[in-house]
C-alpha cells in the first residue's frame, strides 16, 4: 500500500511538472508571437479555408487551441470578426492541437534536462528580451518532458496492480472513457494537456486498451469547448454563438466517429497495424480524427453559421450602432486573459474614443458655423462620453501594464497613456468651440464673412488632420506620416494667416471688437487640436 501510495504521489509530482511546463510553453510563446499573432488572426478574412489556416497556425504559436479559441471569442465580441470567419478558426485551432501530442509521442523525454538546462542559461544569462523569451520556451519544454520521465516507471508500476486493472475495466465502457476525456480537459481548461498526458500513459507502458484511449480523445474535443462557452458567457450574443459553434462542431464529430468506430471497428486495427508504437497510435488517431471532422463540417460551415443564428438570434441591439455607448466594448477584463489581446483591444477602445473626439471636433463647428445651440448641446453629451472613456481606458491601462508583456508591448502600453491624453484634449478644445456658440448667442457676438470662411478652412484642415492621424495609428501605417506632417504644418500657416486677417479686419472696422476674443481663442483651439492630432500620430514610430 505505502508503495503504491509513494507512486501516486510522484505520479502526481510528474503530473504538476507536466502542467506547469505546458504553461510555462504557451506563455513564453504568446509572448514571441506578440504583435505578429494579431496579425496572423486578422488576416481571417470570409474566405473559410484561408480562416482555417489561420486556425491552425494560431493554435500552434500559442501552443493551446483554447487561448486561440478564447482569443477568436474576444475578436468577435470587439466586432472584428464575423461568425463565419471565427468558424474557420475554430475548425483550425482544433487540427492545430494535436501537433503537441505528435511531440510528445516523439519520445524525447531523455533528453529533457538538456532542454532545462540551455533554457535556463538562456533565460537568467542573458539580457536580451528575445533571447529571454526563447530560453522561457526552452525551458517549458524540458520541464513538460521532465515530468513525463518523472511519472514514467510510477506509471509503470501502478499499471501493473489490481486496483488499476478493474479501473481501466469500467473505462473499458466508451460513454466512461468518453466522459473522463471531457472532465479531465474541462478541469485543466485545455486539451493540449489532457492528449499529452494521454500520449504519456502510453509511452510509460500503462496498459490502456487502443478502444479506450480512443474515446478519451473524443471526450476531451469536447471538453476544451467548455472553456471557450464560459468565456463567452460575459460577452455579447456573436460570441455565444462562436462558442456555441465550437461545443456543437465537437458534439458532431465525435458523435460521428464513436458510432463509425462501433459500426466499423477496423478503423482502430487499421492505426495499431500501421504505427507500431501505442503513444504513436494514440498521436496519430488525435490527428486523423481532427482532420476527418474538419473535411467532413468545413463545407457545412455556412448552414453552421446560420443554425447558431437561430439558436441564438439576432436582436436589434446588434445592429444598433454601439460607438457612443457609455461603456468600454473592447477591454473586458472577464473576457481578456492574454497579454497580446490585452494590448490590441487597448488600441482598439482608444481607436474608438478618438473617432468619438474627432466626430465631435466636427460636430463643434457645425454648430458654430449655423448656431445651432441643438448641436451644441449634442457636443457637450458626447464630450461626457469621450470624458467617461478617458478615465475607464486609463484605469484598464495599469491593469494591463501589470501583466506580463513583451518589451515591444510595454513600450506600446506607455504610449497609450500619452495618446490618450492627446484624443482627450481634443475632445476639450471641442467642448471650448460648443461654449463660443453660446457665448456668442448671449453677448451678440457676429463675424464677417471672410471670418467664418478662414474658420471653416482652417477648421476643416483640423479634422481632416485628426481623422489621418487616427487612421495611421489605428493600422499603424507610418506611410501616412509625411501628408500628416503636411497638414500639421498648414494648420500652424492657417493659424498665423487667420489671426493677421483678424486684425486687418479690427482695423477697418470689418468685425465687431467683441468677436476678437473669441476668433482668437478659436483658432488658437484648432492649432492646438493639430498639435495633438500630430501626436496621436506620430505615435507609432518606435
């Protein structure tokens, strides 16, 4: 008894070894993949077989087809991403998880120290970030397949008492074995690690029936889709349906092949005859079955898309156009777990608190140029948004700066706080340009024509600014810097030009001395909108 209980123990040991270097793997490679994976995700477009491939490959940068699951769920919640194209990534993700258990079947666990020990030096002897970030990989690595040297002869051992024997009898029953695949995977939230482990069993000699193993497999397809539905649950009604999408595509495909492996159970002869190894057999099964059900759904996923749109319907508040919504879309802190995803939606809600701060700059001056106390109203409610928004940002942004983030991402991070301040200020400098409109109305105030025709010039040049350097920072394209700079420059001659005609106009009489004050405060209010659009903008160089 004490010795099968010391088995248990280190098995156990293994077990957390195993887990943690999994971990350690997924994290170090987020953070390689960083800013590129945001990419690699967007780049879905309707085209389901390009969707696919992105699947795959996300799946395989994070080493966890749940985080590029979760990850899919955020993008369709932040509107980015359409059901169709999360489908195809979903149907990815799912034949990009099974390369983890091809490596572990490879049988390298032998050299796993070797692994420990170039991943240390790496990560503690060196400076660089990136080699850092290789080193932190490494070392998962070593540590997973170290925990799988560590359980081996425990496994071995306990394999051969009696107690497991009748244990692995009643899995002998496939609902069983189906069900412990779903628990075990819904209980470690992925099953990169439960067909890992898997895949350990059999490589340390525990005698699993091939049949067995086979229903653990479907059983933990299904069980990772339990993370992403949980995800899901604060998010908004496209994200169920994603969610829902990936619980159902697992249902159906392992529904599909249990009952093929009933009807035909040569299909398993067929993998124990053609690879010799168990844990091979086993890799090699997760594989097939994976890709199997993504031909057999992939032309499907259309009718799919439109089944979870009945489940789940279309409500008119979808459709309802959620910029100016007093609440933050994009930075969920229930939703959002990893560091890249963090730093992209961060962009994203700034993105949107400028568009708000731009279309009020513009709404500012149309109700200056028609005194349209209406609109000037309208300014000051948006101005309460863009207020709202300044706070909840920066308040979400030291929740971000506080995860671990690549250098590239922490540098991004602090810039997001001066960029905010920038859309910010302009979104004052247009509450100043709604309070001239009332002060003009009450003191009687009136311009020349001339006046209000260098306003609507220099104020047009201003918001065409602002929306150029909102559109280089959000797609971060540095070739928009030169014409921004232009426009940057014009606005300064503008100002300049503006305020010597004012005073010609003082001195002939043109204007009303009492509009001085306020023409001046006004230009002055779009020059300096320049400046921080110019800001905003020039952001992205590194």
């Amino acid at each position: 008894m004490g010795s099968a209980l010391e088995s248990i123990m280190i098995v156990a040991g293994g077990l957390g070894l195993f887990l943690f270097g999994m971990r350690i793997m997924s994290n170090g490679l987020e953070t390689i993949a960083g800013n590129r994976l945001q990419g690699i995700l967007q780049a879905a477009t309707s085209n389901r077989f390009l969707a696919v491939i992105v699947g795959i490959i996300a799946t395989i940068a994070l080493n966890s087809s749940t985080a590029s699951t979760v990850m899919t769920v955020s993008f369709v919640n932040s509107g980015l991403m359409n059901l169709t194209q999360a489908i195809g990534i979903i149907m990815g993700a799912n034949l990009g998880t099974t390369l983890s258990a091809q490596l572990v079947a490879f049988r390298i666990d032998a050299y796993a120290p070797i692994f420990i020990f170039v991943g240390i030096i790496l990560y503690v002897f060196f400076k660089k970030k990136s080699i850092k970030n290789i080193g932190y990989v490494i070392l998962g690595f070593g540590i997973l397949f170290f925990g799988i040297t560590t359980m081996g002869g425990p496994l071995r051992a306990l394999g051969g008492t009696p107690e497991f024997s009748q244990m692995l009898v009643a899995f002998q029953n496939p609902l069983l074995a189906l069900l412990a695949g779903f628990a075990f995977t819904a209980a470690v939230q992925s099953s990169t690690a439960a067909t890992g482990i898997l895949v350990a069993m059999y490589i340390s000699g525990v005698p699993i029936p091939f049949e067995t193993g086979a229903f653990i497999i479907l059983g933990t397809n299904i069980g990772t889709s339990i993370t992403t539905l949980i995800a899901s649950i604060p998010a908004n009604r496209a994200s169920k349906r994603a969610a829902l999408f990936h619980i159902t595509f697992d249902i159906i495909g392992s529904t599909v092949f249990g009952t093929l492996i009933f009807i035909a159970p040569g299909i398993l002869g067929w993998f124990q005859s053609t690879w010799a190894e168990p844990a091979r057999q086993i890799a090699m099964f997760h594989t097939l079955y994976n890709t199997a059900t993504l031909l057999l759904l992939l032309p499907f996923a259309t009718y799919l898309a439109k089944l979870m749109e009945r489940v789940v319907p279309v409500v008119q508040s979808e459709i309802v156009d959620s910029t100016y919504e007093k609440r933050l879309l994009h930075l969920d802190t229930k939703l959002i777990k990893s560091p890249s995803m963090a730093v992209f939606n961060a962009q994203l809600e700034i993105c949107r608190m400028s568009k708000v701060a731009n279309d009020n700059l513009a709404l500012a001056l149309d109700a200056f140029y028609e005194r349209d106390l209406d609109k000037a109203k309208k300014v000051f409610d948006n101005e309460g948004i863009v207020n709202y928004l300044y706070q909840e940002i920066a308040s979400k942004l030291v929740w971000v700066n506080n995860m671990k983030l690549s250098n590239a991402e922490a540098e991004k991070i602090g810039k997001m706080f001066g960029i905010l301040s920038d859309i910010e200020r302009i979104g004052d400098h247009a509450e100043n340009i709604a309070e001239y409109i009332i002060e003009a109305e009450e003191s009687g105030v009136h311009f020349s024509d001339s006046a209000i025709e260098e306003l609507k010039t220099l104020g047009g040049t201003t918001v065409k600014l602002a929306n150029e350097a909102l559109y280089a920072f959000e797609h971060q394209d540095t070739s928009r810097l030169p014409q921004i700079k232009v426009l940057e420059e014009k606005v300064d001659n503008l100002t300049k030009k503006s305020a010597q005609n004012h005073i010609g106009r003082l001195k002939a009489g043109d204007c009303d001395p009492k509009s001085a004050v306020v023409f001046t405060d006004m230009i002055i209010d779009l020059e300096r909108c320049g400046d921080h659009a110019n800001n905003i903008a020039f952001s992205i160089l590194p």
